[in-house]
C-alpha cells in the first residue's frame, strides 16, 4: 500500500504504487499550479527528493472503518461528552462542540482542541497524549461518509512520534472502533 499526502491535506492511498503518485500529481497539477510556477528547477528537485518520504518523512495511521448506524450517529459519540464517555465505558471526557473547542477524554490521557467541526461530516483535531513531550501535537481527521444505512468513518492521524505509530494505530482500534461497535450494535 502506498500513501502520499499533501501539506494541504490531501492523501491518497492505493496498493498500485504508481496509480498513488498520478493521483498525488493530478493533485498537484491541478490545486497547486500556481506555486509550481513559481519555483525553480533546483526547488523543484529538491521537493521531489522527499517525495518517497510522506508527510516529510513522518508517519501516517490510515484506517476506515463501517458502522451500522448514521454518520449523525457516530459524529455525536465523537463529540459529545456524555455519550463520548458512556461508549468508552464511563471514562471522563469533557468536549467542547465548537471549532477552536478543547477537549479531553479517557480521563484526561488524551487532549487537544478543534481545528474543525463539520456536523455528521468531518472532524479535525490537534489530538496528543499527556505524557509526549510538552507541545506535541498531532493531526487527526475524521471523516465521515454515508454508506447504505451505515457510515464509512476513514481516519487520518499524522505528525505523531515516529515510535508511537505501532500504539496509536493498535489503539484506534482497541479504543476507539471496538467500544463504537459494541455500543451501536
């Protein structure tokens, strides 16, 4: 699997290398030709120099995810401090519903404020662990798509610690998508 990411945010992921680096291009060609224009060859060459190492060289947790119930649904488990706590099994959480909100969950272990709030769409959160470094933070994404009667939920976590990456994607799964499953089953 190939992934690539842009610095504005786009990702894409594909098994064929080669299709990830054309979508990553069309991409590029098409959202970013005006800064392209602007660089020079050798700007030009030592961009492309990095382009095997995806988010300058930092790692990137991938995951998606199907639901049996609406995007609404899964949106408010993920917001909304009370019902966030009941799915996780009581653990304390404060949120905020706005954009540039802070939250906490999982007893103050994990905390961060809202970049953005789309209702039933898509969540974006400067999200750490208590215990890194002082500053650190990462970037995740939440986004969320109506599928049938359920919701695809696709996270994008990056600019984690390299050595956190096997723990936080280990952990989506423990903590995040097996107690969401359990709760709306």
């Amino acid at each position: 699997m190939t992934t690539l990411s842009c610095k504005c945010g786009f990702t894409v992921d594909d098994t064929n290398r080669y299709k990830a680096e054309a979508k990553m291009w069309y991409h590029t060609i098409h959202e970013h030709a005006e800064m392209l224009k602007d660089m020079s060859v050798e700007q030009l060459e030592e961009k492309l120099k990095g382009k095997d190492k995806p988010n300058g060289g930092k790692s990137t947790i991938q995951q998606e995810v199907v639901f049996s119930v609406s995007p609404n649904r899964i949106y408010e488990a993920l917001t909304d401090a009370t019902l966030f706590s009941e799915v996780m099994g009581g653990s304390p959480t404060e949120t905020s519903t706005e954009s540039s909100g802070t939250f906490s969950c999982f007893g103050g272990m994990v905390v961060g404020k809202n970049i953005e709030l789309r209702p039933n769409k898509r969540i974006i959160q400067a999200w750490r662990i208590k215990d890194w470094e002082e500053g650190v933070y990462s970037l995740v994404k939440f986004e969320l798509e109506e599928q049938g009667e359920g919701t695809r939920l696709t996270l994008s976590h990056t600019g984690f610690p390299e050595d956190q990456s096997e723990h936080l994607s280990e952990g989506w799964h423990i903590n995040y998508w097996e107690p969401l499953k359990q709760f709306f089953a």
